[in-house]
C-alpha cells in the first residue's frame, strides 16, 4: 500500500490553494479600485453637468437681454 500524502505536503495542491488565493486577492483588489473610478467618474461628470447649467443659463439669460432690446420685432415675421 502507499502512503497517504496529506494536503498540505502535496506540492500540486498546496500550489493551486496559493493560486487561488492570489486571483482572490486580485479580485478584490481591483473591484476596490474600480469603485474608486466609478465615484470619481461620477464626480468628474456631475462637475461637467454643473458647468453646462451654468453655461446654458448664461446662454439663455443673453438671449433674453437680445429680445428685449429689438423688442421682438422678429418673432411674427417670416
């Protein structure tokens, strides 16, 4: 009969506990540093938003001063 080899002294298995715990931390890794660019992607685009409102307010707000100085001489001609 042969000797029964444990777990731990089996190099094949010892090898694949250590690749799996090196894909695990991995994997863990890198959802941690993907939840770090989803927030900052999600700060950079709600800045950009900010800036865009702030644009087309003072988009809007030029428009407004344009037709009240022709007084709206163009809106019923066409």
């Amino acid at each position: 009969m042969l000797p029964r080899v444990s777990l731990y002294w089996n190099p094949a298995a010892l090898l694949g506990c250590m690749n799996l715990a090196a894909i695990f931390g991995a994997i863990i890794y890198l959802r941690s540093h993907h939840i770090h660019n989803l927030r900052e992607h999600e700060a950079w685009i709600d800045e950009i938003a900010e800036t865009l409102r702030g644009h087309i307010g003072l988009i809007e707000g030029a428009v407004e001063r344009l037709e009240n100085k022709h007084g709206g001489d163009n809106q019923g001609k066409k």
